[in-house]
C-alpha cells in the first residue's frame, strides 16, 4: 500500500493560539507551565488533525515555541556561555537566544542570536553559531524523543523531525571573534545524533525523518563531501536506530545526487515534486533495491487546492518504476509556511474559495491521493470528481483570465523598458526641474505610524467614520507632516504614508487580481506572523491607487514631494503568488499596473518618484546557473517596465533594505534608477566598493543611520558615516537619507535624528 505523509505542521493553531500564548509569557501574564501546557495542546490538536484526515505518517518534533533550527542548540548543548551564564530556565534561555533578554534590574543584558530567512522562504530562523572549542552534548531530555513520547501516550504514532547534521552545519556559523569552520565539526556531531537515534528507537519509534534541505544548494566540496561518511555511520546503527527518511526541499538534488547513491543507511529519500518533478527519474534511478521514494506533491509552500489528477500521474510514474509499496504520497516540504486552515475564512467568495487549500486541507490531500493510487480511482471518486471540477473551475474562471491584460502583455515592447535618455542627459534635466542642492536630503517613504492612524483606519475599516471623514483626516495628517518636513529643511518631501496598513496589502486591495484573507497567517519568526494576500488572476489596476494623496500633499508643499510605490517583485514575492502561470508573468502584469501609477503621478506633477524593491535579492534563486540568470533578467525587466514610462526629467527613485550586492550588482545597476537608497548604517560602509569598483555613474542615498531603534544618532556621528561614504563616492552622487522608513519609530526621536541629518549634510554641502 502507498503511505501518505506528512513534513511538517504549522504551529501556530487556528486562531494564533500559540502566538498569543507565547506573547502573554513574555509579557508575564501566564506562567511558564501555561505556556508548555497550551504547547502540549497545540502539539494534539494537531496530530488529531493529522490522524483524523487519514494521514498515515505524521511528524512530531515539528514544533518550537520559537524556531525548530534553534531548538538544536538546545538538543546539542551548544548554548553559547553569554546565555548560559545567567542560569536561566531553559525556556527563558531559548528565548533569550532567540530574541535577546534585557532585565537591568536582573544585571541581564544579552542581544539575540543572527536570524535569517530559511531558504528561499519568508520565514526565519535562528543561525546555529558555534564556538572554537565547541563542546556537545545531548540534552538529558531531548526533545524529539520527548515529543514521540508525548505522541504515543495520546495514541499516536508518529515520525519525528529533526534537522540533519550537513544540514545543521552548513547553515551554521563561528560565533562573533570565533574561527570555528562549522562543518569540521561533524565527527564531534554525529555521535549525539547516533545517541539520539538511539534513544528514539528505544522510545519506540521506528521511522524517523532527518531534514537535509541543503542539498539543494550548490555545497562546498567539503560540506557534500561530508554526506556520505556522516551517514555510513549513522546507518552502522542498524537495527538500534529507526530508518531514516532523508528530505530535502525548495529545489531538486539532481546536481547532488552522487552523495545519496549506494547509502543503503537511508530507507527513504524525500524530494519535491511540486518545484521540481522533472527530477523524479533520476532520482528513482539513484535510489538502492529496497530503499523508498518520498514524493512530495502536494505544495507545502503555497495555498492552492492540489490538482489530484497531475499529483496522481507523478505517483503513478513513480510507482511504476518501484512498485506500491516504495513509494510515500508526501507534502512537497513542512506546511509550516502555509496558513492553519480555510475553515477560518468566513468572509472569501466562494468561487475563489473552492480554489485554496490550508494546512488542514493539505494534510486531507495526501491521504486522498495516497488512497486513489492503492485502492484505485474508485475509492474515492467523489473527492477526485469535485477537485477537477474545482481545477477546472479556476481554470476558465473570468477572474483568473483577463483578455486585456493578456493583450496588453503582448504589446509590451523592448522599447517600453528604457527611459527615453542616457542618465547625464536626464540628471541635466532632473537639475533643471528639482533645483536640489549637493547632499540632498530625504526620507525612505514613511513616518510614524501613531496610535492615532491606527485607531482612525480601523474606524474607517469598521465604518465608524465616513469616507470624507477619513480623507480630510489623512489630508491633515500630509500637512503635519509637511509641514514637519519644511522645519526640518528637508530637500525632497514624501507625504509620509498615513493611509497605507501595509506596503503590499495597500497596492493589493486596489489592484484586480488580488483576494485577501481574515485569518490566514503564516509564522515569519519566533510569534511574529504574516498575513499575504493571494494573487489569484490576472492583475490590472482599474483607477489610480496613490495619486490623490501624493497631489494633495505637492499641493501643500514648497519642495519636491516624492510620489512612493512598492514595485512588482515585492508585490508578488509577499503575496501568495499563482501557481498556473509562471511568476515573471505575474510580474510584468503588476509592473504594467505601476507603470500607469507612475505616469499618473507624474502626469499629476509628481517629479520624483520612488518605487521600492526591498524583496530583489530574496527572490534568488537558491543556486547560481540559468535559473538565476533567468530570475534576475524577468526582475530587472519587470522594474524596468514600471519605471520607464516618464520624461527625462522625472527622478526614479528605487529603495532596498540591504546592502550587499555584491552577488548581483549588475542586476542593481541594469535597474537604471537615478537614485538608488540602501540600508547601510549598520553595514561595512565597505560594501559601497563595488559601486566604485563597477563605475555605477548615478545616485546613490546610503542609509546614514539605523531606523530599527529609538537611538538618536549624534550629528558629529553621521558626518563621520557621510566622509565615510565619500571614500567611495563622488559628492555629486551622495544623497543623505536614514536606512528605511520610519513608520515604527515615535515622532520625538525621529525628528532629533533627522535634525541631525540635515545639519550634517549641510555641514558637507558648506564643505563642497
Ligand atoms: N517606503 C517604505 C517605507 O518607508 C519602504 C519600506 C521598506 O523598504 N520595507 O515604509
Ligand atoms: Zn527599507
């Protein structure tokens, strides 16, 4: 018979329980066993959930109350001593590595560890930092056994999660002033993770899932070269251990399938099909007489409702080559990154309803499939007759199809990705039109977001205040701010932002193409969620979105007042993006419908305008190679195509949250906007070497001071960041602006720093 599994579950629960929980710990209104006991629920329910959908292999230790790369630490004793030496509760100390820990009163004072995305997701986790002289011991209690445990005393069988040893350290790094090479720690590694095996046989688990995801990255000769050994040895263990699915997911093995042949130690080897299925034949080729393929094809990354009939026929290949009984039917990856479930969502229309597919749908999905190709199509005709009709229905959906929009595709031309002149020729004209002195000074887009905006838009959102009511209400908050803005002697104005709740979702619910959700959130990091909209058609904007408020606050503005965007590939990459049309197609529309905003607002007498990209660089692909190469000509293209359609003597402004481009400078410079502002207060001013290096002849606006704390910068401090910068660029490139808008800081310390600001830049301006 063919199994159905599961990776992994979203831990969260159906209303955010667990970030609720989490928070009300932290905030000291429910005690420590509260919180591990709603941890316990939330663990049930959702194997209940599992069982209950019929699925057959359901993970345990796929829960964290923070993230589960950090629960490593933990499992592995490599707690570094600035945590351990206040001897904290173990929880309390997993949360201080997690989020840092400040308790003056306590003498406690500990920043948090690194935290990055996973992959190419949006979620985030805890990098493992090691020491030199690293010690490692496994926890008295680990984690996963007690998880299994817990899981059997409920009568639940299930496979325990945990994260590779390659895996574990080629995600890892030397700790601050550490020279450790993470992955010459492997023979010091593997002995606990032999224990721990161990351990979970004893407890009476007989299958276990070890996660190596960086498989799917191009590995350093030493880290692939570290597979084989590390699981010759683990498979030594023979019958003391439980067999061991490998998974790996977000890309395909093809490139590092020599590391995986004749490792009979692995009873089963998990890929994912739904990003990549041309791999299944060779892998099924790799694979040893008896060992199993784990065929991920139900989206673990996305929320569409799974076509049954193409999920099918990959199964059915694959078991044709190896039979019914060595192949699992599986999530593509963990469901972590999908939302609980679409029971919560009261408020969709139906017929977009009946397209999508939560975390508990999932979980339903791989047990139906799994029971269609052992049983036969019969046994469960009714679900597969009611999914084609479902895929069929999104299919020819008028909301999924739009001729305009497909006609308008087609007419694009090469001609509409290119401003009309060279850079010299449009600065000639931007310095005719903008008068802006040397050093120009701005902001990133933003200004605090006060209660008072928050508690106005809610009104707004529940009715409570008429529209009018809400406009003049926005109207004044523009004056404030412009007004606040000529106090500060600022060069180029922005209207701040008042009415926009997010960056994406404000672009999303006025462009055709875009459904949202009440309750489908997605954990980012630790209790923080996100809620993306979904993209479920073609998208066109169907009337202005942000001209009204950028021409009232030029109306009431002596300076330039820049007009703010949020540009195509940050639009698709926070949303949930389709999945029967490839993504630059996606992209194009929505750089179609920014193009008419920015020629609007220009129209509008908008002369600068900034479109922000922030989400470029985490849309790479994992490897170097075409896919990349690919990836960065339809991104560059798609910005191109929005920015392009404006006179020479319109400023383009573009916005990133990072500064290290090294990886992709020419895709930054190909973007050909005339002002480019970075995150770099808190960088190597170093990085901006390759703007010197590759002679990128425009603007550039490096961030001269950190916006994520209240901290005011001194004046004399930003001078030194400015002369700095100048090591590298010209004085007639450098434009002087914060690293990123200042929505979550408070009024009195933003105008302190951009006090500062200001003063400085005029120091150099008086300089030059
Ligand atoms: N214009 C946006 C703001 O100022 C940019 C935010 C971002 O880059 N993440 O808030
Ligand atoms: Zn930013």
């Amino acid at each position: 018979m063919v199994q159905s599994s599961v990776l992994g579950f979203p831990r969260m629960g159906k209303l955010r329980d667990l970030k609720k929980a989490t928070e009300a710990y932290w905030g000291g209104k429910i005690s420590r066993d509260e919180l591990l006991a709603e941890g316990k629920r939330l663990r049930l329910e959702h194997w209940k959930i599992q069982q209950d959908a019929g699925v057959d292999v359901i993970p345990s230790n796929d829960f964290a109350f923070y993230d589960q790369v950090l629960d490593h630490h933990q499992l592995f004793g490599t707690i570094p001593e600035r945590y351990s030496k206040y001897n904290l509760h173990a929880l309390d100390e997993y949360f201080a590595m997690g989020r840092g820990l400040q308790k003056p009163a306590e003498g406690i004072d500990v920043p948090a560890l690194e935290m990055v995305k996973w992959f190419d997701s949006n979620y985030h986790y805890v990098k493992p930092t090691l020491q030199d002289n690293q010690q490692y011991k496994l926890a008295a209690e680990p984690k996963p056994v007690a998880e299994f445990l817990e899981a059997k005393a409920a009568g639940i069988t299930t496979r325990p999660v945990i994260l590779g040893p390659v895996s574990f350290l080629t995600l890892a790094k030397a700790d601050r002033g550490q020279t450790v090479e993470p992955i010459s720690q492997l023979d010091q590694l593997l002995p606990l993770y032999a224990e721990l095996l161990t351990k979970l046989k004893a407890a009476g688990a007989e299958d276990v899932q070890i996660d190596e995801p960086v498989l799917v990255f191009d590995l350093a000769e030493k880290n692939k070269a570290a597979f084989k050994p590390a699981y010759e040895k683990l498979g030594s263990l023979g019958a003391s251990a439980p067999r061991i699915t490998l998974a790996t997911y977000f890309g395909d093995i093809v490139h590092n399938i020599d590391v995986l042949a004749n490792l009979q130690s692995l009873h089963s080897i998990h890929v994912d099909l739904v990003r990549n299925p041309e791999q299944l034949d060779t892998v099924v080729a790799a694979l040893g007489p008896n060992q199993v393929l784990s065929a991920g094809v139900v989206d673990g990354r996305n929320i569409w409702k799974t076509n049954f009939k193409a999920a099918i026929e990959k199964v059915e290949n694959a078991i044709q080559k190896l039979g019914k009984d060595r192949v699992i039917v599986a999530t593509s990856s963990s469901l972590l990154h999908v939302p609980h479930t679409l029971a919560s969502e009261k408020t969709l229309d139906a017929e977009v309803r009946d397209w999508f597919s939560f975390a508990v749908e999932k979980a339903s999905e791989v047990a139906v499939i799994a029971k269609a190709v052992t049983e036969g199509p019969a046994a469960v005709r009714e679900q597969l007759e009611a999914n084609a009709k479902s895929v069929q229905a999104r299919a020819s959906s008028a909301r999924t199809n739009d001729p305009a929009v497909k006609a308008r595709q087609a007419a694009v031309t090469a001609d509409m990705h290119n401003r009309r002149s060279e850079f010299t020729q449009r600065l000639a004209e931007q310095t005719k039109t903008l008068k802006l002195p040397l050093f120009p000074t701005t902001t990133i887009g933003s200004f605090p977001q006060t209660k008072e905006i928050r508690i106005q838009r809610n009104k707004f959102t529940k009715g409570e205040i008429t529209p009018e009511e809400y406009e003049k209400f926005i109207e004044k908050e523009i004056r404030d701010v412009v007004k606040i803005q000529e106090e500060l002697d600022l060069d180029v104005f922005v209207h701040g932002e008042p009415e926009r709740n997010d960056m994406v979702q404000y672009f999303g619910e006025r462009l055709t193409g875009y459904v949202f959700t009440t309750h489908a959130w997605v954990q980012s990091y630790g209790s923080r969620c996100v809620r993306p909209p979904i993209i479920v058609g073609d998208v066109s904007r169907p009337a202005p979105m942000t001209v009204k408020e950028s021409k009232y606050a030029a109306s009431v503005s002596p300076k330039p007042m820049k007009g703010m965007l949020t540009g195509p590939i940050t639009c698709l990459r926070w949303s949930f993006p389709r999945d029967d049309v490839h993504q630059s197609v996606q992209a194009q529309q929505l750089a179609l419908a920014i193009r008419d905003e920015v020629v609007d607002l220009e129209a509008a007498g908008i002369q600068v305008i900034q479109v922000d990209e922030p989400a470029l660089r985490e849309g790479l692909p994992l490897r170097t190679g075409s896919e990349r190469v690919a990836y960065l000509k339809w991104a560059v293209d798609s910005f191109k195509l929005s920015t392009a359609g404006v006179t020479d003597g319109t400023q383009i402004h573009s916005h990133f949250c990072y500064s290290e481009f090294q990886d992709f400078f020419h895709a930054i410079a190909a973007l050909d906007a005339d002002v480019l502002s970075i995150e770099n207060s808190k960088s190597d001013a170093k990085l901006l070497r390759v703007f010197v290096d590759e002679k990128y002849p425009r603007h550039i606006g490096p961030g001269v001071y950190d916006i994520h704390s209240p901290r005011i910068p001194s004046e004399e401090e930003i001078k030194v960041r400015i002369e700095e910068m100048l090591q590298y660029l010209t004085p007639a490139q450098l434009n002087i602006n914060p690293d990123c808008g200042l929505k979550t800081r408070g009024w009195e310390e933003t105008k302190a720093a951009l006090t500062n600001m200001v003063n400085a830049a005029k120091f150099f301006r008086a300089k030059y």
